[in-house]
C-alpha cells in the first residue's frame, strides 16, 4: 500500500518537473529542472523493484541510469557553457 502512494507521488513530481523544464524561464532552470526528473525517475526504477518483489535486481539498472543522467546533464551544461564539446583553450580560459 505505501509502495503504490510513493509511486503515485513520485509520478506527480515527475510531471511537474516536466513541466518546469518545459516553461522554465532560463536554460539552467530546465537544465535543473531535467536532473530533477532524471532523479525521479531513478527513485522509480528502485520502487519498480520493490512492486515487483526483487529490489536487487534494479538496483544495477538504477546504478547504470544515475550515471548515464549525470554524465549527460554534464554535457549538456558544457555545451551551453562553452557552445560546443570541443572548445579552444583560449575559451575556457586557461
């Protein structure tokens, strides 16, 4: 029962985030707003697996998604920041 009630309001928080990354008013806030959702959606994968009766099962699947999301928020934050992966030294300032 408090499985399913945490279900339900991790959906209703991952539409919300939807929604700020969305209509957010400035990049770094959808930026923000999509990490927000990629941790969401990591907690279901953990409440997937507690509904399905085989928590460790999805915890590799959890693993795997958390560093797929970092790796790509960080990528994203250095193609707004720099305009592009390959950058010349003299923009980033060294």
């Amino acid at each position: 029962m408090i499985v399913e009630v945490v279900a339900g309001a991790l959906l209703l928080g991952m539409a919300l985030a939807l929604i700020r990354a969305v209509r957010g008013p400035s990049v770094f806030e959808r930026i923000l707003a999509a990490n927000s959702f990629n941790t969401k959606t990591l907690l279901m994968i953990a409440v997937a697996g507690f509904l399905a009766d085989s928590p460790e099962d999805y915890v590799d699947i959890a693993l795997m998604y958390a560093v797929i999301g970092f790796i790509g928020v960080v990528a994203v934050l250095r193609c707004v920041k720099y305009g592009g992966f390959m950058a010349d030294e003299e923009d980033q300032g060294r």
